[in-house]
C-alpha cells in the first residue's frame, strides 16, 4: 500500500486505485487527504483527529465515503448528516471488518489519560492489512499480532518522551514512522525522533520521518 502522511495525524493509504483515511483533524489538509476517499476511519472525536464540518462534507455526496469511528463520534456524524447513516459504522475495539479493500482490526477502547478532571474519551487503534497500526491518541500494543509498520504518536499533551520510546520498543514493528507531530517546533521534534530513532533500533525498529505530504510505499 501506499502512504501519505498529512500534518499531524492524519495519514492516507492507496492500493489498487481505492484509497482510505484515518484521522483527517482540523490541523491537517483535509480537503486533499480525503479526496477520492472510499472509507475513513476515526480514532476519536477530538477535533485534532476529526474535522467535522469537512467530513460531513465529504458523507453529503451520494458516493462519499463510508465512515468507521467509536460510537459517539459515528452518533454525532448521523445527526451531521443524516442521510449518510447507513454509511456512517460504530467499532468497537476487538472487532474486524472490510473497507475499501483493507482488511481492518481494532484494538484499544479508551483515550490516553490527560488529566484527572479531564474526562476520558473512546479511543480506537486499527490495524490495516496486518501491516500499518495508527494507535490514534494510546499507547496500547496490539496484543497477538505482529505490526510490521507502526505510526507513532510522538508528542501530545498527554505523554512523555519515556512513554514514546517505550511504545516503540514494546510494538518491536521493522519499520516506524511519526504521527501527531503538529505541536512540536523543528527543536522538539529532532529531540524526541533522536530517541526514538536511537533506542528503537536496538529493539530492530527502522525510524524515518515523513514530511507533510510526504509519500512511501509499505
């Protein structure tokens, strides 16, 4: 498959000429990410993972694309657009499906914890093709599977550079690339990727970043 990674998290997979979407936030290009796209996929509802309005734009059209997120996000975009419901599916971690020709698993349940007075959200990691894992806002390893290719989520305000690291060296995935990314500055960001390129290969993780727009075939 191909992939496209957008700023932050959003990424775009291509293969066979069918494309689908996870996470297309508010800090990424999601106008380009989800042109063409048969399905998108949403970790969580926070709108750094999904843009509502221009996903409700993209469900308005008769061949938009079909929609798999956690239950409340799917709730909140049938009440977007309510001719889209049939389209629009709730995932529950544990769970596999068929989408726009990628064999999906799901994994996780809840949001990485930010603060206790801050409510926790549903979560969701999907595994494509027994290939890509996008953990969306966690740090949860999928159990029973290998990843052959794990998008990291490298700074948020809910995690550490220890906990990074340690995510990477838990998946053990050959190769390793970066997502939510967006609120580091160039500083940060060669920080925290020197630590997780470094540690990671002790642990036969490859790290490379991708810049925004920036393709590579899996």
């Amino acid at each position: 498959m191909k992939l496209t990674k957008y700023t932050h998290a959003c990424v775009r997979l291509e293969k066979d000429n069918r494309v689908l979407v996870i996470d297309p936030g508010n800090f990424s290009e999601t106008e380009e990410a989800l042109s063409g796209a048969e399905a998108v996929l949403v970790t969580h509802e926070h709108a750094d993972h999904i843009d509502v309005d221009a996903v409700a734009g993209a469900l308005r059209s008769d061949s938009g694309p079909a929609l798999y997120a956690p239950a409340g996000v799917a709730d909140r975009m049938r009440s977007e657009v309510p001719g889209a419901g049939e389209r629009i599916h709730a995932v529950e971690p544990g769970t596999s499906f068929q989408v726009a020709g990628f064999d999906v698993r799901s994994f996780g349940g809840q949001h990485a914890l930010i603060h206790p007075q801050i409510p926790v959200v549903a979560n969701i990691g999907y595994l494509l093709d027994e290939n890509l894992y996008h953990p969306g806002d966690s740090f949860i390893i999928p159990d029973g599977i290998t990843v052959r290719t794990l998008l990291v989520p490298l700074h948020a305000p809910w995690s550490k550079s220890a906990e990074v690291v340690d995510f990477v060296v838990g998946v053990r995935a050959p190769k390793a690339f970066q997502i939510h990314d967006g609120l580091l500055n160039d500083n940060g960001l060669k920080i925290v990727e020197g630590h997780v390129a470094r540690i990671g290969a002790r642990y036969g993780t490859e790290y490379a970043h991708l810049a925004a727009g920036e393709s590579v075939d899996i």
